[in-house]
C-alpha cells in the first residue's frame, strides 16, 4: 500500500477511538482542512455505527467483565446523568468529542434508550463541528511564527 493511503488509514482509526487525534494527526500530515474534517467525521461516525449496533451486546459485556466490585453511583456516573437531564440527548453528543470518546458517547446515548436515527444525527452534527472547529484551530496555531520556528 502506499504511504498516503496508510496514513489516511491511520488517522481513520485513530479518530475511530479518539476524536482529537484527527484534527492533530491530519494537520501533522499536511493535509487540507476539509480532508482533515473529512477523516475525522469518518472515523467518528463509523465508531458511533458499530457501537450503536453492538451497544448493548458490548455494554453488558463490559458490565459483566470489568465493573463487577466498582460502585453504581460513581462521581462520573453522576456526571453523565447530571449532563444527560441537564441537556439530553444534545449535551451528551456536544460532550462526546471533547470529554468522552465516540464509544463512551455512543454507549451513553444507547444505554438511555435513545433511537439509533437520533443518535446518528445528532452524533454527525457533532462531530461536523468540532472537526471543524479544531482543524481550524489547529490549522491557527501552527500559522504563528513561534510554532512554527519550534516545529522547524
């Protein structure tokens, strides 16, 4: 394969598990910004499709394994329920790309009940704008001479 092509791949997947890893890696690439919201989005949303069919098998799995002894109430369980009667379905899909990952969103999301049609909207006009907000940013900051002079 060639390089381009595993590198797009690459930002794929780690957009897949960690939002901010496409804006920062697309930019690192040199890519242009609406490639590097485009590979982004991509893999936000192919992650929100995969746990939103496999969330509850994947979440009961998770519960069973790993949170056997841990408490229901923790202080970050309280959180996503203070956020999610706060604001909804809206608050925990703006959250996603900056405190949870596209999973734990998802995950989120299917474990209050929501429809998968709602999740894939509100999910997609997430991810649309903070992928453009940060490559933006991003895009920004590295356009001072400071960083660039650090970056070489």
């Amino acid at each position: 394969m060639s390089e381009a092509v595993i590198t797009f791949l690459g930002i794929y997947f780690l957009s897949y598990f960690k939002f901010i890893a496409g804006p920062v890696l697309g930019s690192a690439a040199g890519y242009s910004i609406g490639l590097t919201i485009l590979v982004t989005v991509a893999g936000m949303m192919s992650s929100v499709f995969l746990f939103t069919m496999l969330g509850e098998k994947f979440r009961s799995y998770l519960a069973l394994r790993f949170y056997k002894d841990k408490p229901i109430f923790s202080k970050k369980n309280r959180a996503i329920v203070k956020l999610w009667k706060k604001y909804g379905e809206i608050g925990i899909a703006l959250a996603t790309p900056l405190i949870l990952t596209p999973a734990g969103g998802t995950l989120i999301l299917v474990s209050f009940g929501t429809r998968k049609r709602t999740i894939y909207f509100h999910m997609l006009w997430s991810s649309i704008l903070w992928a453009t907000f940060f490559s933006l940013t991003i895009d920004r900051i590295l356009s001072i001479p400071f960083f660039q002079n650090l970056l070489g």
